[in-house]
C-alpha cells in the first residue's frame, strides 16, 4: 500500500513541476521548504524551514529528499574508520545510476548503483577497475560495451551510463596524445638574387618530420582542436636560373625547424573509425639554418661571379595547413592513424635578395593514445 502512496505523490510531481520533497519509509511528503546548502552539508542532513525554525533530518531518518531539482538519496558508505549513512546525489538515473558524494574538501567520491539493487559499488581513479566495475553491470547491452571509454575521466563515465540506459551505441571522444612520423614533399618558390628572378629546376625536395600531438573535443560536438609541434629536417642541394641569360645559381640549404600547427579537426565517426578534415595556421622556428650560393655565369665555360653563405630560409616562417585522415579502432586503448597534409610556408619578404617560399606536401602515420 505505501508504494501506491510514494507513487500517487510522484506522479504529479514529475508531470507538471519538480518541488522540493523528501522520501520517508516510501511515503513522500511534499509541498515543504528544503534549504539547500555545499554539497558537503546536503550530503549530511536535510534542512527544513518550518515556523518554529529550521527542522534537520539526517540520513537515518528518511529516505530520499529533492532540492532545486537535485535529488538526494540516503546510502550506507564505508569511511577511512567506520561506516555511516549519507546523503548521495544522484548525477544519472536509469537501469545503472550514477551519485555522487562529498564530505570533505580534499575528495569527490562516485558511486553507481544498478535498478533494484541495493548494492552501491564506489568507482576509483584506476580506469581498469571502473571499467570491470561497469561492463559487469551492462553486459545486456553490447553496443553501449564496446564504446565504453578508454581515456579515464568521470565526465565520460557519466555520458557512458546515459547512453547505456538508452542502450546507445554513440562513441565518445576523449581526449588523446599521440606521436607520428611525417614524409614530406617541399615545393620550393622562385628566388630573387640581386633584383634577378630565378626558377628552380628541381623544384620538389623530400623531407622527414617526427611529431607529438595532442587532440581535443570541442564540448559535444563533432570538432576538436588538435596543435602539434614537430620536427623537420631540410637539407638539400639544388639548381635556380635566369630564362633571360646565362646566369646561374647553385644552393646548399641545411635547414632544422620547430614546427607548430594550429589546427580545428571535424570529426566523422564510421563504425568505429574516425575520418576527419582539418584546417588551421601554423608557424615555423629555425634551430639551424645555414646556406650557401655559388653565383655563376655560363658562355663557353663557367665563371664563377660569386660564393655568399646566406640562410636561404628565414628564421621564422607562417603558414596555412589543411588536410584529411583517418583513425582506425578509435575506440581502442590504441588507435593507428593516417593523414594527408598541405602547408603553405611564406616569408612575407620582399627585399631585393628574397628568401625562398615553399608549400609542403606530407603524409603523416602515427599512434593514438
């Protein structure tokens, strides 16, 4: 008879307005004044204003209370030397709940506990054990099981249990670090030397690069931010001349650079996989930067006019990227990916011994962790 009582007052409650209430041997008592406190002090008792003052009731003596649309539920926790009842919020509601709990200002304890049971189960900062803890208590949902998170955050323990009470097969991004190793293709500009325009005859000048990264979502959405900062070595040797004469120039470039792109992703999930397309600006640092021009002139035989030791590359250098990749088993403590970029690098120099441009071709593979 009480459960009908509980529920007759429930339901216009949940139909039309969430009040405050509190929960006392399954009967509910609304249309009360509960004073809402820190989450310490909810977690300890319930405070009711009345007429004759402020009425405490602890968690021993009812139930379950509700206060600005935050629900309360009394438990039975283990502390460091004893255990007490206090009281939990409760942070998810489904077939397996979430709550939470605070009664000190050094720690924030988690808890789920599964429909019907009365077994609480505290979640802990070890990844591997929370998630035994809870595919223990979804296994009857599979879809939900295989996008359980990877990367421990409680954050997404609590988007996890939402969408396994809705039995959703949503992945989740999270946060992750990797490290790739690039092969790049350098498409180099015309050079300007001594107000003379030359052309280069090998224009293209492979390069290898290693990465770190780091990649972020962007709230619920589909973007994430992703800078990264890696290296690349340029060191080459090549050819520029003048269409209009015989002038010739031959030049050594010994170039190492910090590189750090910028980068807003969009992000697509594909069974599993993830394909996405990026796109942001990128600046480019010189640790070693060196070059030689030999200046040579061709009629019959080959004088050389000139031997200058020039950084042919400026120091500091800007640019745009965009691109495509692919990341494989997202889900996976370990994901390999795969990407293909295009960077413009640009001096913005126009004096009369330029510096040479070059836009950049690269196909990145690397690891997700």
């Amino acid at each position: 008879m009480k459960y009908y009582i509980l529920f007759i007052f429930l339901f216009p409650l949940t139909l039309f307005a969430q009040t405050d209430y509190y929960v006392k041997d399954s009967v509910l008592n609304g249309g009360v004044d509960i004073l809402s406190g820190s989450d310490i002090n909810n977690a300890l008792s319930c405070k009711i204003k009345t007429e004759n003052g402020i009425k405490e009731l602890s968690p021993t003596e009812i139930n379950e209370y509700s206060v600005n649309n935050r629900v309360y539920k009394s438990y039975k926790i283990n502390t460091k030397d004893s255990s007490n009842f206090y009281f939990l919020e409760q942070i998810v509601t489904g077939n397996v709940s979430l709550y939470y709990l605070k009664i000190n200002s050094f720690k924030n304890r988690y808890f789920i506990v599964q429909k019907d049971q009365n077994n609480i189960i505290e979640l802990d900062h070890s990844y591997n054990k929370n998630a035994e803890k809870i595919i223990q208590l979804t296994t009857d949902c599979p879809d939900a099981i295989n996008h359980l998170p990877h990367f421990y955050a409680f954050y997404t323990i609590k988007k996890y249990i939402k969408e396994y009470n809705n039995c959703n097969n949503t992945i989740h991004a999270r946060t992750r670090f990797g490290i790739s190793l690039g092969v790049n293709n350098n498409n180099l500009s015309s050079l300007k030397y001594n107000n003379v325009s030359y052309t280069t005859k090998s224009k293209n000048h492979q390069s290898f690069s290693i990465h770190a990264l780091i990649d972020i979502p962007i709230s619920n959405t589909n973007f994430s931010f992703h800078p990264e900062l890696y290296l690349k070595k340029n060191s080459f040797y090549t050819q520029f001349q003048n269409g209009s004469n015989s002038k010739n120039l031959d030049i050594i470039i010994n170039n190492f650079a910090i590189n750090i792109p910028l980068l807003l992703r969009f992000n697509q999930f594909i069974k599993g996989n993830r394909i996405f397309f990026e796109t942001g600006p990128m600046i480019s640092y010189s640790i070693k930067n060196k070059g030689k021009i030999y200046d040579y002139t061709i009629e019959n035989d080959i004088y050389i006019n000139e031997v200058q030791n020039k950084s042919l590359i400026k120091n500091k250098l800007y640019g745009f990227s965009f691109g495509l990749g692919f990341i494989k088993k997202y889900t996976s403590p370990i994901s390999l990916f795969s990407e293909l970029r295009f960077s413009t690098m640009n001096n913005f120099n126009n004096s009369q011994n330029s510096y040479i441009n070059f836009n950049e071709l690269s196909l990145n593979i690397g690891l997700l962790y």
